[in-house]
C-alpha cells in the first residue's frame, strides 16, 4: 500500500515557492496543506496550483473569524473550480472519520 504524504508550506517568494513545491511533486507528495499563518492560503495555493500539476492542495487552517463564512466558501469553491484538487480541513477530517457531506 503506497503511503500518502503531505506537507506543510506557508506563504514566501514565489521563486522559493515554485522550486519547493516542484520538488515534492518530483517526491511523488500526495499534497500540501497551507494554513494560514501570516496570510490567508488562498494566494498561496492559487499559486502552488499554477506551477504544480498533479499535487492536491489543501487550506490546513483558514481562520474564520477574519472573514464571513460566505467569503471563505466563495473563495474555496472558486478555488476548486479552476483547479479541481483543493481540500480543506473538514473535507479531510471527513474522510478520516468516514463522514458524508
């Protein structure tokens, strides 16, 4: 049974963003979480899914008080509709659990 890895990356140049996340793709990485730290992950996997082509990306944590519970769905949804392999923590935490939607 292959494993499942993910990492952790957060926001920093886009020159280091582009040759770390290239580099786990080519580690074969199952994904990569991006919480939100110092900004909110959006940016940031909008831009891992610019470079990347078969990695999954996930939102980690995305505070919901900084923003209206529209806002963060808007986004989410914006997000999985041009890319197509965002996931965010409930879905994961979902799936752990063998929850439906």
């Amino acid at each position: 049974m292959k494993r499942k890895y993910w990492e952790l990356i957060q926001a920093m140049p886009a020159v280091d963003l582009e040759a770390t996340v290239r580099r786990f793709e080519e580690l074969d990485l199952d994904g990569v979480w991006v919480p939100q730290l110092h900004s909110p992950p959006f940016v940031t996997l909008a831009a891992i899914a610019m470079c990347t082509k078969k990695i999954k990306l996930g939102t980690g944590i995305a505070l919901a008080f900084t923003r209206s519970a529209a806002e963060t769905a808007e986004l989410e949804s914006r997000l999985y509709e041009k890319i197509g392999r965002l996931e965010t923590e409930l879905d994961w935490l979902q799936k752990k659990l063998g929850a439906s939607h």
